[in-house]
C-alpha cells in the first residue's frame, strides 16, 4: 500500500513540477554571506589559560596531589576510560571540523 502511495505521489509531483524562475537571486545571496572567520574553540581557549594560570602560580604541585587523590578515590582503572574518552572526543571534534571546513569550502 506505502508504495502505491509514494508511486502516485511521485507521478503526482512530476506531472504538476513548477518552475520558479530565479534570476540570479541564490547567486546574489551566496556572494553577499559574510566570510567564515576562524576562531579557536572556547574550550581550547579555557584549557590553555588554566594550564598558563597553574603552571605561572605555582600551584602545579598542589593540582598534582588534587589529580592524584581523586585517582586514589576513583581507582586506577579510570585512567584508560577517561583517556580513551579524551582520545575519542578529540578524533571526533577534529573530524567534525574537517567535514565543517569541506561543506563550506
């Protein structure tokens, strides 16, 4: 039954197809959309200013034991997860604005 339905629909759209006469209208569009900036993600930005703010305050060692107490609590079998996690979020965030850059090139 769907595919009689999507037969005469097809039959329906061919027969009644309108053409819109467009008169350079999608070029004029296209060629007035502002450039694509390129800016560093947020999250990169946040990284590196807290990894500037320890490493300049010298309060390495401090966010050290931090990292290390919560392994502690956590258990070591964490560290393969949450790095396999990191590991995977990076493949696809670089993938994601690989694809982005294709599409709009």
């Amino acid at each position: 039954m769907t595919n009689m339905n999507d037969k005469q629909l097809q039959q329906f759209f061919a027969e009644h197809k309108m053409d819109v006469a467009d008169k350079g209208f999608s070029d004029k569009v296209i060629h007035r959309l502002p450039e694509k900036q390129r800016v560093p993600g947020l999250v990169w930005i946040f990284g590196i200013i807290s990894t500037l703010v320890v490493i300049f305050s010298g309060n390495y060692y401090r966010v050290f034991r931090v990292f290390m107490a919560i392994l502690d609590t956590l258990g070591w079998w964490i560290l393969p997860v949450v790095s396999c996690t990191i590991a995977a979020a990076i493949v696809f965030a670089v993938a994601s604005y690989e694809r982005r850059q294709a599409i709009f090139r």
